[in-house]
C-alpha cells in the first residue's frame, strides 16, 4: 500500500506528510512542553515547524531535479520518517535552521552535474554552508563536499578552488560587521562553539538509545545497498549519488565530532538518509519485499517516535 501511495509524485501525498508532520510536532510539543509558552518562545517553535516544513520541499527538490529518486514521492516520505526517529530535533532551532541552509548548499552542489553556471554554483553553495556554520559550527565540514563536487565536475580550472575561500571572507565580513555594529556576542558564540568531543556519550532514556541504534543499522544497511548497487544505476548519476555517501559520511562526522553526543545532532544526516532509504526501495524490484522492507522502516519510525514522547 505504502508504496503505491508514495511511488508517483501527488499533491496528495505531500498534504499528507506535510499534515502529519504539524500532527507529529504539535503532539511533541505538547508532551514536552511544561512551562507556559510566551511569545518568543511560540514564534520559535513555528519558526522550527515552518522551517522543516521547507527543509521537507527543499529534499524532495533536489531528488527530483536531479534524478535521485524515479520521480516518486519517496525522499519526502523517508524525511519524514527519519524527522521521526529524532524528535527532539523539533526544539532545536539552530540546528534545524542550519540544516536547512546546507540543504540550499546542497541544492546548488547537486545542480552542477548540468555543467551550467557552475562557479556560481560553487560559490553560493559554500556561502550557504558558512552561513549555516554560524548556528551549528561543525557544519562547517559540509564545505569538503564542495571541494569533492569541483573534483567531479570543474577540476580543471583553478579559480573554482578559490571560490570557497572568497565565500569564507564574505560571511566573515558580514559577521564581524553586524557583531560590532549591534554589539552582540555572536563572535564569542561562534569562537566557543567550536570545540570537539569524540567521545560517544549515550542518553540515560533507553527509547533515545534504542532510536539510534535502529537508525544506526538501517543508515548502513541503506548505504552499503547503494555502494554495491551503484554499477546498476545510470553512469550520468554516479557523481550524484556518490555525493550522497559522501554527504552521509559528512553527517556522521558532525555527530561524532560535535561536544554535545545528543540524538539531534544527527539532522545533517537526514537528506542523504532519505535518498539512501529512496534508492533501496526503487533498486528493488520485488513488490512484495518492498512493502515489507518500507513497512518495517516506517511502523518502526512511529514506534520510537511514540516511544520518546
């Protein structure tokens, strides 16, 4: 059933997930939420909904746009279900903001495969990425996938690696100016932000344990699938979907690097997710494993989201 709903891109479809996601949010929120809202703070919890409502459009975008998924509803799903398994994200704002512009750095990285406009290009994806390392530092590691994108595509010519670096001194500048001239502590922030802890530090509640360790298995079972898969799939899209893994593997790195081992912290990974859980399923042909394997994926996402309440 799940895969005939989501095989074909609808309207319908989105206005579904769209639905349940503000379901899934407000029901979080209410859980959650213990002390009165006052105004700021319910201007922020929109400002997450609205923005992961877009992060939503913005995935399913570039999986059409550039062939990443046959044309089906299936990356906005699987983002959804991934949303799920982490629902703590839904209270943090930083990182789902910053999440959501190396989405647009993603966007813009994925476009190049058209060989068009490619040093803007270049230099919009990096900006979007130092941008978003502004509320999440370690976002800031997403600006390797820009270098692997110009090895792929425009190696050859040498102001394309220069591109990046004039982005950093642009989003420097704007910083450093707005940080004086408004007398804020955004530099301080930043400068203490960025720190590192390797050390894996797991969560006392055993649901958040649980929801790792399953996401954990499905991430390599979905990414392995796609390495040895990728001799099946059109040569025109190897650069593409091989900027997935890379994305992936970019992801997890913020996780293990980040101080904080919290669950949410895994958000960078939930495109590549999505697209890795989207490749698995159109790669395989039999109808029946294919309802199995999305129906387990996505009763086990409402499982642990239920769970974490």
């Amino acid at each position: 059933m799940i895969p005939s709903l989501f095989n074909k891109s609808r309207p319908i479809n989105y206005i579904i997930i769209a639905t349940l996601l503000f379901f899934s949010f407000l029901i979080f929120q209410i859980r959650n939420t213990i002390d009165p809202i006052s105004v700021s703070s319910f201007i922020e919890k929109v400002s997450v909904l609205v923005v992961l409502v877009f992060s939503l459009f913005v995935a399913n975008f570039i999986a059409k746009r550039n062939g990443l998924s046959k044309d089906s509803s299936y990356p906005f799903l699987f983002y959804f279900i991934v949303l799920l398994f982490f629902p703590s994200v839904f209270n943090q704002v930083n990182l789902v903001i910053s999440s959501f512009f190396v989405l647009l750095a993603l966007r813009r990285l994925f476009s190049m495969q058209s060989m068009q406009s490619t040093k803007e290009k270049i230099f919009d994806a990096s900006l979007w990425i130092f941008v978003a390392s502004l509320f999440h530092f370690w976002a800031i590691l997403f600006i390797i996938l820009v270098f692997v994108s110009i090895i792929f595509h425009v190696s050859g010519d040498y102001r394309n690696w220069i591109l990046p670096f004039i982005a950093l001194f642009a989003v420097a500048i704007i910083t450093i100016f707005f940080s004086l001239a408004l007398e804020t502590t955004w530099l301080e922030t930043i400068v203490n932000s960025a720190t590192y802890n390797f050390k894996l530090e797991f969560s006392s509640v055993i649901a958040q344990n649980s929801a790792l360790l399953i996401y954990s298995f499905f991430a390599v079972l979905f990414l392995f699938s796609m390495i040895f898969s990728m001799s099946k799939r059109p040569l025109i899209l190897h650069a593409a979907f091989k900027k997935i893994i890379y994305a992936m593997v970019i992801g997890v790195l913020i996780y293990l690097i980040s101080p904080d081992k919290s669950n949410e912290n895994l958000i960078f990974t939930f495109f590549p997710m999505a697209i890795l859980a989207t490749g698995f399923v159109e790669i395989t042909k039999d109808d029946f494993w294919k309802q199995i394997i999305m129906g387990i994926f996505v009763l086990i996402g409402i499982t642990v989201f239920v769970f974490q309440l």
